[in-house]
C-alpha cells in the first residue's frame, strides 16, 4: 500500500484591520432632560398662593429627599458587587 503525504489546506492570512477604526463604543442614552420638570416646579411654585407656599417647600424638600435616599441605596447596590454563595460543608460519614 502506498502512502500518500497529505497537507492540510493552506491557511489564509486574517485580515489587516484597524480594530480602533472598526470598534465603536455601545451607545448608551444620555440621562433624563431634566429641564422641564425644573420648569414645572417654578411655573408651580410662582401659582401657589403664599399661605400655601411653606407647604410647597416642603413637598419639594421631601421628594428631593427621596431621590437621594434612591441614589445612595442603588450606590450601595453597585458598590456590594455580586454577593458571595455560601458553601456548607457537609460531612460525609
């Protein structure tokens, strides 16, 4: 039986490319226009009646509060990471 050499097929070289040029970053949406609930709260605050307007203040300061407290405890989220399994060993008798 003769044996026969065989080669593999010739590989192609990969192509010359720019992968700089080529990647471009995810898009990622800028954030809320925030502008018109600015708006809002003046156009608000300039209708309401001054014996109410302590009252308005306050509302204001207690949402703002509230954003805070949701932006600390998604910071807190985001700073824990992933949380650790726990492993229990079991002893195998």
């Amino acid at each position: 039986m003769d044996q026969q050499e065989t080669k593999p097929p010739p590989r192609a070289d990969p192509p010359d490319w720019d992968w700089a040029e080529q990647y471009t970053a995810p898009h990622r949406p800028s954030g809320p226009d925030l502008s018109a609930l600015i708006a809002l709260l003046d156009s608000l605050r300039r209708l309401i009646p001054p014996e109410l307007q302590e009252q308005f203040n306050a509302l204001q300061r207690e949402l703002l509060l509230t954003v805070r407290g949701l932006i600390d405890w998604q910071l807190e989220r985001l700073e824990a990471g992933k949380p650790e399994a726990q492993v229990e060993e079991i002893p195998i008798d």
